[in-house]
C-alpha cells in the first residue's frame, strides 16, 4: 500500500489549501497554504520545486482533485488529492 498523507506531511510535504480565502480564513490545516484553485496556475511558482511532495484539499476533494490534476499537467511529480479538510489527518 501507498504512503498515507499523514506519512507524506510528517516526511515534509507542502500542504496546499485549494479553497478561497474566505474559507480558508474559517479554518484550515495546520501549516497549510492556502493558494484557491481558480489562481492556481497562476501562482505555481510560489509552490516550490516540482519535485517536492505536495498534499492538497478543499472542502468536498473536487477542487483538490481538479487542482492535483492542473500540477501534474504543469510538471510536478508528487501531488496527492486527500480530500476535504475533514479528511485531513488530525
């Protein structure tokens, strides 16, 4: 079986927050950022290398699965969808 998301964030994965600012002011993961997916492409370069591990979310897992998606076609290697923010490991 894969490595967990728990696994990757303690091995030192970028935890992205897809959703807006507003939900994400709400409430978000510890240590995430919050970079909303309809400016994502736009800001890939604030991401880091594209060879760094990256754990992204969203409220429902759409946004974050469309948004693993937008990264892998843009070139990053190790993107995982986790699902929404209740989904996230405590």
């Amino acid at each position: 079986m894969g490595t967990s998301i728990l696994e990757k964030i303690k091995a030192g994965a970028r935890v992205v927050d897809v959703r807006t600012r507003e939900e994400f002011a709400d409430g978000h993961y510890d240590g995430a950022v919050n970079v909303p997916v309809d400016v994502l492409t736009r800001r890939l370069g604030e991401l880091g290398a594209k060879t760094d591990s990256y754990v992204l979310y969203c409220a429902s897992g759409a946004r974050s699965a469309y948004a693993a998606r937008l990264l892998k076609s843009a070139g990053f290697v190790d993107v995982v969808n986790a699902g929404g923010l209740d989904d996230m490991p405590a």
